[in-house]
C-alpha cells in the first residue's frame, strides 16, 4: 500500500486550517484515513502548526511519502529548539481556562458516581457473604442428620 503523508482540508470557508494526516495515496484527501498527525493553520501568525514528531519518524521509516507542505512544516519542527519543539501535546498556555474548569468538574463527578457505586455494590455484597456463610452451615446441619 502506497502512504503519503498530506494536509486535509478542514473548518469552514474563509477560515480553513488543515490536519496533517497518513493517507493512502489512492484515496481522495477528504477520503478515509490511517492517522492524524497534527494540524497546520496557515492563518494563525507565530507557531501555527504542531506536528507529532515521534510518529512522523515511524511513518517515514515505514516508506510514507510527505507532500511537499508537510516535508517543509517537518522541516521546520525538526529546526525548532528544544524548548519549542513540537511533540504532538499542548502546553498549558494553550488550554483555555474554560476547558480546564469544565474537565475539573467532570472527573469530579464520576469521582463522586464512583464513591456512590462503591457504597451500594458494598452494600449489597453483605446480604450475598452472610448467605453464603449460612449455606456452608445449613449444609453441615443436614450431613449430620
């Protein structure tokens, strides 16, 4: 199988941005795809792409061919020090405070679903331990009969 490593046009129009994706060469780019590598926005000014570099490397190695815009955005996150060197994660300055909040209220509430679960599932494993201890002397009772 023929892989190329392309952009995919994405957003809306006037406002495109792109993600660089591993594609099979015989599949149209808007088409079914292996895997997201990263994005490029071309519209954003300063650092406007990020690039998963650890997986670009496997795909290369593996004969993946890059078109010539992602050749030159891996080019560019290669030249980048290592302080800006983009790995595929976001740092904290580019989390919006709202999302953080967001996500901190939610794994508080399956913090607070699992406490509850875990209370009545020990609840209801107290009935099922005393039968079970009743049972093995229920049985002893009828062997000495």
């Amino acid at each position: 199988m023929a892989v190329k490593i392309r952009l995919r046009r994405m957003g809306s129009r006037n406002a495109a941005f792109y993600r660089v994706i591993v594609q099979d060469s015989r599949r149209a780019p808007t088409g079914r795809f292996i895997e997201t590598l990263g994005w490029y926005d071309p519209k954003q000014e300063g650092n406007n792409f990020s690039l998963n570099l650890d997986r670009v490397n496997y795909w290369l190695g593996t004969g993946a061919q890059p078109s010539d815009t992602v050749a030159s955005l891996i080019k560019k996150a290669r030249t980048l020090p290592v302080e800006q060197a983009v790995a595929g994660e976001v740092t904290e300055e580019e989390v919006p405070v709202a999302a953080v909040e967001a996500e901190e209220a939610a794994e508080e509430s399956v913090e607070e679903v699992a406490e509850e679960t875990s209370v009545e599932e020990t609840k209801t494993e107290e009935p099922v331990a005393e039968e079970a201890a009743e049972a093995p002397a229920e049985k002893a009772t009828e062997e000495k009969s």
